[in-house]
C-alpha cells in the first residue's frame, strides 16, 4: 500500500510498490483520503479538502473528528464519503499538527547601564513581548553577577511547548559607584517670625557619576511661626544609592526688628554700596547697580509687609527676605544714601496691592520697580507708556492713579 506525506494542499508520495488489476482500482476508486496530513501549527484554514486525493463533493468529517490546529498533535480523524461503485464509505486518516516555529522575542531594552549597588533587573522588565501559537516561558540562560563591574551581554531564552527556541541579547554594563554625592552652598539661616522659608535656594548637589542626584530637606523640626534655633538637614542620594548629609541652623526671629536703627541700617547700606559700586559710575548705572543687588539677594517672601523704611530695609539687608515693600524701601535706603532722587508710587489696591518707586536721574520721572516680575520681566527705568503696556497684558500688576504722581517718562 503506498503512503503519502503532505503540506496542506500539496502531494508528495514517498514511497511506492507495484499494483494491477482490483487493486488498482481500488486505488483509483476507493482510496479516497491521504493517510496522513501534516500542518503547522495556528493553521486556520484546514478544510475536509486537504484530506483528499481528488475531489469529492460529499466527503465530511464524521461527527466524532475533532481537532485543534493550534495545538500540536496527532488527530485520528474519519471522513465518509460516497463512491461511484462502493457507496457511502469512511476512511481513517491522521492529522499531525506540527509546531517548528521558534517563538518571536521582542526585547524592552536596547541596552542597560546599572550600579553595582542597584537592584537586579528581572527579567519580566527585560522583555517587551513573546509571541507563539502556543505557550512559552522566558527565562536567563545562565546566572548573571550584577555586583561586579564590567560588561557583558545578558542572554534571554524564550521556549514554546514545542521546545523550539529563540534567544535575544542585551549588552549591559555594571558600574562601580562608591563616591557620595557633595552638596554645596548650605548655610545657616536667619528666618523673619511667620516668613516662608526657601530651604534649596543657592543649593548645589555634584556627583562623580550620576548627573542629576537627589536632594531631600528635612525641615520638621524647624517652626517659623515661633523664636528659636531649629536645624534642618539636607540629604542627597545618587543614583547608586550613596548618600550624604549637611545640617544647617535656622534661626527664627522677630518680624519687628528692634535693631532697626538709622545707625545699623545705614551703616550696612554703605557696606553694600561699597562693593556694588565703583568710581566714575553715572547716578543711572548706580541705581541700576543697586536695582541688581535687590533683585539678586532678596529673596521674596509673600508675608504681611513692613511699613517703616528702616525695619523693612533692615529686613532686606540683613535677612534678605521679604516682600515688595521690603524690597522697595530696601532699594530706597540705598538711593538715598547715593542721592539718586526717588518716591514710592503704590499700585491701585484690588485683589492686592504693590509697590515700587519712581527714580530721576536728570532725565525725568521712570519706573523702577526692583521686585523680578512672575514671567521673569525686570522693570528699570522704564517709560510709563511701556509699563501701562505691561500691566494691562499682566492683570493690571502695575494700575496706579497717575494724578497723584508727577509727569512720568
């Protein structure tokens, strides 16, 4: 009897004898069906037709034939048919599914660069997805050492049920990071009673390896709302886990600064205007200079305003912290100690107020306001059409009633 091997739709016959006479018809007539059919696996399309050495209007499987081509196996299976001379007939035939497809492995990382110190990856992380028709494992194939420096290629090894195979690499490199990170600029803090406080200003945090280290402040222990001296701590940690930590006092004091003399306020102004200016200055490049030191070393603080110039210039020059009020008298003070000409003009008051001043240096009435505006705007020597300009683009931060002031620029 011959025996015949097929792909879906295809005949090949392997193997062959001599035959005549019933037995050839027969073959012709009878042996209807191949004996055995071979598919791969997530075959979609497996038709009675494919069973079949020629055509057969009638041919079905019978009702107990069963098979999943997507699952790998052999399938005994019946179909009946009816024949020109025999009449209706059931023949047997055997389906193999076949699975010889490798799993598809799609990798989530091109490559991997890690700390000794890190926790290993596993490897669910590793791999992006695993594609098959039937079920698969992942796993490494072999054990990694991720605590040593060096390089080498990690190897995944995706395996179906079939037990065909497919692996996938990623090149990683394992760095030794020892060296905690440096923070720089800490300082000890004096804080006015109530004020905000802002801990990482000036603040810098360096690491040999990893460019951006985290800072965290812990500040807990620090009231502003009451008198003392508190510490606060700063931590950062690199990325490989290292740390290190500085501390910092931070003294709380009273909002009303008795020492707020014209001897201390003065006295202080002058050693600042020492360093910020230099002979042969004209008064706009003085007042610009002390526009500067204003804006660069006072840090705002939202908090209930000073009236009186000298606490409030007290208060900038000292603390440097405080409001549009501090700023502005802290500004005052200076000017006047250069005998640049200057007023305060006060912002129509609606959901808050501001204030700034106007400065002539021989050139008329200007604005000059030393507070760093919220979209980063500086506001010097600037003519009135321009601020108006400004104010009404900005919610109206600058709206004055210009009766009350002298003709401005």
């Amino acid at each position: 009897m011959k025996k015949i091997i097929i792909a879906l739709g295809t005949t090949v016959l392997v193997a062959g004898g001599a035959g005549a006479g019933l037995y050839a018809y027969y073959n012709q007539e009878s042996d209807l069906v191949y004996k055995d059919v071979y598919v791969e696996a997530g075959t979609s399309d497996c038709d009675v037709k494919e069973f079949l050495k020629k055509e057969n209007a009638s041919a079905t499987f019978t009702a107990d034939s069963t098979f999943d081509a997507s699952v790998p196996g052999d399938y005994d299976l019946k179909i009946k048919a009816e024949l020109p001379i025999f009449g209706e007939k059931e023949f047997s035939t055997t389906l193999h599914v076949q699975d010889t497809v490798a799993p598809k492995l799609t990798l989530a990382e091109e490559s991997i660069e890690m700390y000794t110190t890190a926790v290993p990856p596993e490897i669910t992380d590793l791999v992006a997805n695993v594609e098959d028709v039937t079920n698969c494992t992942i796993d490494f194939e072999k054990s990694y050492d991720f605590t040593k420096e060096g390089q080498f290629d990690i190897t995944i090894l995706a395996k179906d049920t079939s037990g065909n195979e497919t692996k996938g690499s990623i090149p990683c490199k394992v760095i030794a990071d020892v060296t905690p990170p440096e923070i720089k600029g800490v300082e000890n803090l004096v804080i006015a009673q109530g004020d905000a406080v802002s801990y990482k200003k000036n603040i810098e945090v360096v690491d040999d390896q990893d460019e951006n280290p985290t800072l965290e402040v812990d500040s807990t222990g620090v009231n502003v709302d009451k008198r003392g001296v508190y510490t606060v701590i700063y931590r950062a940690t690199d990325a490989a886990g290292n740390t290190s930590e500085k501390t910092a006092s931070v003294k709380i004091i009273s909002a009303k600064i008795a020492a707020a003399t014209e001897e201390t306020v003065y006295a202080k102004a002058d050693e600042i205007l020492a360093d910020i200016i230099t002979p042969g200055m004209t008064q706009l490049q003085q007042a610009r200079a002390v526009f500067d030191w204003v804006v660069k070393n006072i840090t705002y603080s939202e908090t209930a305003g000073i009236d009186d110039v000298l606490s409030a210039a007290y208060k900038g020059m000292f603390n440097r912290i405080g409001d549009c009020t501090v700023k502005q008298k802290t500004a005052e003070v200076m000017l006047n100690r250069l005998g640049i000409k200057n007023m305060e003009i006060e912002k129509i008051r609606d959901t808050r107020g501001h204030y700034w001043l106007l400065i002539d240096v021989g050139e008329g009435w200007y604005h000059y306001d030393p507070n760093l505006q919220l979209d980063g705007t500086l506001i010097f020597y600037w003519h009135d059409a321009d601020l108006w300009e400004y104010s009404n683009a900005h919610k109206n931060t600058h709206n004055y009633d210009p009766a009350k002031y002298p003709h401005i620029q």
